[in-house]
C-alpha cells in the first residue's frame, strides 16, 4: 500500500530532490520555470474551469513555476506530425503502444533521473511500467492511466427495442441480436464500429482476443486466423444481412463517441474508461449510459485487450522544464491516485465543477490501491455506477491481454483497411482481404524490427 502525504508536501519534497532550476532559456526573463501542459481538445467550459483551477493549485505549491495550456488530442497522424514538426507542448500523452518506441529513437525526454526519485517508482504494476521504460528499466515516459476494453451501451436505445439494460450482451451472438432489435426499433445504428486512424485496426484486434486469437506472436504477423474470420463475418452479417450498423461507416475515436453520446449507436467497443470523453467533451446524458464487459469466448485465450496512456516529455525542453514537467505530472495525474489529500483536492474541484468523479478504470498500480483511493473520494462520486456494475464487477477477473507490441500503430493501420471494405463492399472477399493484410502487416513488423 503507497504512504499518504499531502499535496504540497509531496510538489515541495520532490522538487527539492530534483533541484529544480529557477528559470529556463525559453521562458520570460521572471526568474520562473515555463512549462507548456496539454487540455484535451474541445472541453465544455466547465472542464475547462475545473483544470484551470488545478492548475492554480500547482502554481501556488510551486511558485517558481508557471504553467501555460495547449490543446492537444492523440492521433496516430496529427501527433506524427506535432513531432516532426516540433510543436508539441511540454508534456504531452501518448498510447502504451507508442513508448518504447519513442524511446528507442529518443524521441521523448530521458526523465528517468526524476522519475526514480518518485515515491511510487516501484510500486506501479511492472507488465504497465514496462510501457514506459527503457532496455534497462529506467521510466521515461510515466504510466498515468490504464484501460481495459468494455461494450458501451445506449440504455434508452435498449429499452426502445424492449431489452433489458440491467442485462446486456453476454456472448457476441446476443450483441448481434440486440443490434438488429435496436435498429428494427429505432431506426438509429444499433452497433458501430471505428474504421479510421488505426481505430479500425485497434478495435478488430480488441474482438479477435475475445475470440481467443492473436494479431501478432513474437514479432510474427497472425492475421490470417480463424479468429479474424470470425469477427470480419460477424461485421459483415451485421451490415449487410441485418443492416443494423446504421449508415455512417467512417468513425474514428471522436467520431464514434460523439454520435453515441448523441445517441445515434446503441453499442459500440472502447476503453471501459471513456465515460469522463463522452461526458465532458460531447455532452452525454448520464441516464443514457451502460458499460458491461467484452462478452469473451469460451477458448484458452480469449482475454480483453489492455493498453493505457503514458506522459511524455518533449525532447526540446530543457533540464529544468523536465524536472518541472515531473512535478506537474505527479500533480495532476498521479497524486490523486496516490495520497487522499490530493485525490479529495481533485475530486471536490471535479465536483464542484460538475465534472465526472468515480468512473471506472483500472489501476497503474494495484487493485487494493485503487480500491482505497475510491473510497476516499466515495462522497463525490457523481458518475452512474450503478449503470456500470456489468462492467466493474467482472473486469478484474477477465484475462488481460497486452497490446500487440511490434509496429502496432502500422498493423492497426493495415486492418484499418480491411474493415472498412467489409463495411463498403457488399462483396469484400474476406480470405483475399486476410492474404494481403498478412502480408503487409508481416512487412511492417519486419520493417521496425
């Protein structure tokens, strides 16, 4: 179990380990540390208000430090580009799949000097730390939230169809009989899926787990399996023999969470942690929402894909910027997890606010530390948990299956493709589809190998 400490004392505490600098080559000559931080893209003001005030917060424990807000959201080809082109801020989050990476091509700062001197250092789950760290084990880029894959649901939707939304889908037969009830009902998608930015790709490898296969096994391409095939014809019945996808078959990630908080879809695959996205930045009725797990099938591997976010600090800034970029990550993302002074901060900001306090995710460290944690901001809790129960109850006992770790990105990128002609062409001929995905997802691994 991590020791509690509060807030300042911890910001003050590890800046003093860290000697941090008083002022940086880039910032206005005040004699302070600047410090460029990322704000999701396309907040409601509230959010807004509710991050600004913390991070006032930061700024009045460390004032020589002084923090200024980008707005950035990850995308495989946006971020690309960001990096290339040297604009991205300070601190900035990137997926597990993307850490070693970078890391390998030093593209992210080497923090591991700071990082090793965070109290929790060694307490992280070490298959979630691993995404961070270098050969050696040094953390560079820290872990600051994980996820398993969950089936959101439209509660409303399913009881438009006379479906019980205390009992969702179990098996992906059910989720195929609930769709086309959905849509037969309501005339809205009653199951979407993304296709674009490796979404596609990310998604068809989320179900093919469930399914017990693989997408990848030790740097081999595995797309051509049984298991592809049975979750490409499942996609395809559901869309041109039930015609219950709707008609809008180009998603990716902001896409999809918009129009199901619209509630335009009934069902649809994400990390089991997106409830906060859907509320604060597209405007979700809480009473529409429900969250079970991935039905998963009864064979020897089936399991539920895992990823999660790391900060990342750019490469440009300099020694003092990083040691504050650490403070700052300590801050804002991890002491709330760590010490119950500063998750009681977080959470009566976040409620005060209106913001999402309580939804579920699973832990960077432990279950009995996340479980403590939630009961220390147990009288702010503002999500619908009880709508969520499919989900929290059973996550923890389902098998967890890592993210694909060789060309990820380029993989998910090539079985973009193959979804979408299976959404478009009435005809798409899946085994065609599959040779030619296995070879050019072989070609990718054996290009970053």
């Amino acid at each position: 179990m991590l020791t509690s400490r509060t807030a300042a004392a911890v910001t003050a505490a590890a800046l003093t380990a860290l000697g941090l600098a008083a002022c940086s080559d880039d910032g206005p000559d005040d004699g302070k540390t600047h410090i460029t931080v990322t704000i999701d893209a396309g907040l409601e003001q509230a959010a807004i208000d509710a991050f600004n005030a913390r991070v006032e917060q930061f700024e009045d424990a460390n004032p020589d430090i002084d923090v200024e807000t980008q707005e950035y959201t990850w995308t495989a080809g946006t971020f690309t580009a960001q990096l290339a082109g040297g604009t991205l801020p300070d601190v900035f989050s990137i997926p597990f799949t993307d850490g070693r990476g970078l890391i390998e091509r030093g593209q992210i700062a080497d923090i591991s000097a700071y990082t090793a001197e965070l109290p929790y250092r060694d307490a992280f789950n070490p298959n979630i730390a691993a995404a961070g760290e270098d050969a050696d084990g040094n953390l560079w880029a820290i872990p600051i939230a994980a996820y398993g894959q969950g089936l959101h649901y439209n509660r409303t939707l399913f009881e438009a169809a006379g479906l019980d939304p205390d009992a969702p889908p179990t098996t992906w037969d059910e989720v195929r009989t609930a769709a086309k009830a959905i849509s037969d009902a309501t005339g809205e998608a009653g199951y979407a899926t993304m296709t674009n930015g490796n979404t596609g790709g990310w998604i068809l490898t989320t179900v093919v787990d469930a399914l017990g296969g693989r997408t990848e096994d030790a740097g081999t391409a595995t797309i051509d399996t049984p298991q592809m095939r049975e979750a490409l014809a499942q996609l395809q019945a559901m869309r041109w023999d039930d015609d219950s996808m709707g008609d809008t078959l180009q998603y990716d990630w902001a896409g999809i969470n918009q129009d199901f908080a619209a509630g335009r879809i009934g069902m649809y695959v994400s990390g089991g942690g997106n409830y906060g996205n859907l509320f604060t930045q597209n405007g979700l009725n809480p009473d529409d929402y429900g969250l079970t797990v991935l039905p998963l099938a009864d064979a020897p591997d089936a399991g539920v894909l895992g990823g999660g976010t790391l900060a990342a600090v750019s490469p440009n800034a300099e020694p003092a910027e990083q040691e504050a970029a650490v403070a700052w990550i300590d801050f804002y993302y991890m002491e709330k997890l760590t010490d119950q002074a500063a998750a009681v901060a977080d959470a009566e900001v976040k409620a005060e606010t209106g913001q999402p306090v309580g939804a579920p995710e699973l832990p960077v460290f432990d279950q009995a530390t996340y479980d403590e944690q939630q009961s220390w901001i147990a009288e702010y809790v503002n999500v619908p948990v009880d709508q969520m129960a499919p989900y929290t109850s059973q996550v923890f006992a389902q098998p967890l299956v890592n993210e694909p770790v060789t060309a990820t990105q380029e993989v998910y990128a090539v079985l973009d493709t193959v979804v979408q002609s299976v959404l478009t062409d009435e005809g798409a001929d899946i085994d065609a589809l599959l040779a030619t995905a296995q070879a050019d997802a072989q070609a990718a691994m054996d290009a970053a190998a």
